[in-house]
C-alpha cells in the first residue's frame, strides 16, 4: 500500500510510450507486434488506473500536494495524454471507435482539471521554487497532453459524423492551444539549458519529450491536415496548417542529435550511473511519436522520401521500448518500491 501511497505521478507515460510504439509498429511491421502492444497497453492503463484512484480515496493529501508541485505535479499529464493515446492505439490498430470514444471525453475532463489545477496552484504558491530546481521537460507534458486529446478527436471524426465541423474547430483549437504551451514553455527550458547551471543530476531523461512535444505537435497537425476535407474552416486555413506543421517536424529533428549528444555526455562523460527508473518512459515515447509523426506528414507532403527516417527510427523505438519494460519489470522484483520514485 506504500507503493500506491507515493506512487509516481508520471507512471501513465507506460502507456503514453507502449501506444505511439504499438502504432508504429501497425504502420511499419510486424502487424502482431502491434496487437501484443495493445494487450499490454490496456492491462497496464486498467491497473494503472485502479492504482491512480486508490491513491486519491486513501492518500488525498499527498495527491494533492503532488498535483501543486512544482516537479511532481506536471507528471500528471501524462494521465490525460496516455488515456488519449490509448484512445488513438484502439481506433489505428484494433478500429475500436466506441471505447476510444469514451476514452476521449474522459481525457478531456482530465485534461481540464489538471490543467487548470496545476497551473492556478503553481501560479499562485508562496514559496515559489528557483528555476534549475522546478524546470525540466516533465512541464512539456502540458503540450503532450494537449495534442493527444486533438489527435485523437481528429481520428473520431468519421465516429461522430453528425458533429464532424464542431469537432475539427475544436480539435485545430486544441491543435493551437499546444504549439502556444510548447513556443511558452521551450523559451525557458531553453534559457534553462543554456544559462543555468545543469548537472547530470538534473539532466534527466524528460528532457527527450523537448522533442516529443513537437513530435506530438506534428502529428496533431498531420491529422487535421487529412481531414481538411470534412470541415470549412480547417480547408481555409490548410496552408498555415501545413506550413505550421512542418516548422514543428523540423524543430524536433533539431533536438535529436543534440539530446544523443547531452545523454552521452550525461552517462560517459560525466558517468552518471544508468540504472532503471520510470522517468525512462519519457525518453520511449519521443522515439515512437518522431516515427509515427513523420509517417503522417510524409503523405500529407504527399513526400515519400521522407519514409526513410521512420523506416530506421523505428527500431530505436523498438529497443527503447524492450529495455524500457524489462528493466521496468526487473526493478519490480528486485526494488519493488521503485514504482515510487
């Protein structure tokens, strides 16, 4: 019970990094890797679940102190974005609408509350944290969040048929909301990269959703992209849309090199020991999202020539996952509390 008690308030990246991967491997092979994926990916966001709601009728307090923190509390968007994700994993590998349907409105009330709860918290504390102590990628999660919920809004559309133009503007809504949070957000973590002091303490493995964030971004944009055809106003703005999408591809293939570079400087350079811990699964998720992303814009660019990079990417993606998960069911035989940090 003291593992639910502080449990770790980013653990629904498991199901954030297990859905982008299962898709990835719809699009690109093996198909049964695929469904495996999604086995594992409902059995983990069901216990995860039951685990997240135990928490807030026994340990209240220490949800809401996590919730208002300024490190801890953005690991909650994950909640909302791996419910979406899953949403998405259901409709593009298993063309189950119903139950991503459902998955979707709660998402969105997650994402309401969370949200609003966390920013007006952090907002208005007291005692305010210094910036290289509360800043890390975990608060991009904000934008990650955001754009599932467009993502998988656009793959509802042809499920609600009758409120196809009410659910584009309000997912191209959401889609702009995102890249708001994220040009935001990027600024100081930025500033924080270059003018702050940063250990390889500090240097942990959220800062790879740097790059996640406008993964996720451009695969918001991708989908809106291709379903132009169903509502007016995405068909109006189709050309800032595609324009918009492609700068946020092209600003994530920035980060890759340099986040390979700071990780090696992290773990040899400086030789911070590598050992499991669930923040890892926020290195997972980028790899499969870039995939999947680039994937969708290659055909919204109608540029096949791009398929080259998710074709090798995704073997990244692959291997990041099976270590991922074996050192994440490791850690729990040999550490069992690890699910707390």
């Amino acid at each position: 019970m003291s593992a639910i008690a502080d449990l770790f308030p980013g653990y629904f990246a498991v199901v954030m990094a297990t859905g982008i991967v299962s898709i990835a491997a719809k699009f690109l092979g093996p198909e049964p890797a695929a469904w495996v994926l999604l086995g594992i990916n409902v059995a983990a966001y069901t216990l995860l679940s039951v685990f997240l709601l135990v928490r807030i009728v026994r340990f209240f307090p220490r949800v809401k102190a996590d919730i208002t923190d300024h490190v801890r509390g953005p690991g909650f968007f994950t909640v909302p974005a791996g419910t979406c994700v899953l949403g998405s994993q259901l409709i593009l590998v298993g063309g189950y609408f119903a139950p991503a349907a459902i998955l979707w409105f709660i998402g969105l009330i997650l994402w309401i509350f969370i949200m609003y709860v966390f920013f007006t918290a952090v907002t208005t504390h007291d005692q305010k944290p210094p910036l290289d102590k509360a800043l890390s990628g975990t608060w991009l999660l904000a934008v990650v969040s955001t754009q599932s919920i467009a993502v998988l809004g656009t793959l509802l559309v042809v499920y609600f048929t009758r409120y196809h133009e009410e659910l584009l503007f309000f997912t191209t809504c959401m889609f702009l909301i995102g890249c708001m949070l994220y040009l935001l957000l990027i600024t100081l973590i930025f500033y924080r990269f270059t003018f702050v002091d940063l250990t390889s303490e500090r240097l942990t493995p959220p800062y790879w959703i740097n790059m996640g964030a406008v993964a996720i971004t451009t695969l918001a944009g991708a989908r809106l992209i291709l379903s132009a055809g169903e509502s007016r106003v995405v068909t109006e703005i189709l050309p800032f849309l595609k324009g918009f999408t492609l700068f946020f591809w092209a600003a994530g293939c920035w980060w890759i090199p340099l986040l390979f570079i700071l990780g090696i400087w992290r773990h040899v350079y400086m030789r911070y020991p590598l050992r499991y811990e669930p923040q890892y699964w926020g290195l997972v998720f980028p790899l499969g999202m870039y995939t999947v992303c680039t994937i969708q814009l290659s055909r919204v660019l109608d540029f096949p020539q791009l398929l080259i990079i998710p074709r090798m990417f995704v073997f990244l993606a692959y291997a990041a996952w099976l270590v991922a998960f074996g050192a994440m069911l490791y850690s729990f035989v040999s550490r069992p509390k690890l699910i707390t940090e």
